[in-house]
C-alpha cells in the first residue's frame, strides 16, 4: 500500500479527506490515475463504496484513550526496567 496515506482514526476526518483517501486507494489498486471514459462509472463508484465504507468504519471505532495523552498511558509497573534487547 501507499506509504503517503495517512491514518485517518484519530484525525477527526472531513467527507473531503476520507473521499480522497478513498481515491487514492482506488487509483492504486486499479493501476489508473484516471480512467478512461469506458471505465470511468466503475471507478468512481468504487471510489464512493469505499469512501462511504471507510466513514462507516471510522464511525463504528472506539477508543479508550485519545492519542498522545500522556495521562492517559497505561501505569508501568513500580522498580521494573525496561526491557532492553540484546544488540
């Protein structure tokens, strides 16, 4: 998959950034940038039934914690190191 899409759960994300997320995996998986005009209905419909997946996806998603609360970390254990790994 594309290392530039970007994780979308803990962004808040706008119709507008989940649609293009949504494009930009369908232009991969398909090989096409865009497509030609006999191909272009099936695109952009891959396009929306993605899109709206991946909202419904997002919407459904809990969360225990919001990211990056430093608060909100699970408590180490007192006197215990951290592991480290041989190198």
């Amino acid at each position: 998959m594309c290392r530039s899409i970007k994780t979308l759960r803990d962004t808040g994300a706008s119709d507008e950034e989940i649609r293009a997320a949504a494009l930009q995996y369908v232009r991969k998986v398909s090989g096409y940038r865009a497509p030609s005009r006999a191909n272009a209905a099936a695109f952009e419909a891959a396009v929306e039934e993605i899109a709206d997946a991946s909202a419904r996806l997002l919407d459904s998603l809990t969360t225990a914690r919001k990211a990056g609360d430093p608060a909100a970390e699970a408590p180490r254990r007192p006197g215990r190191a951290p592991a480290l790994r041989p190198p």
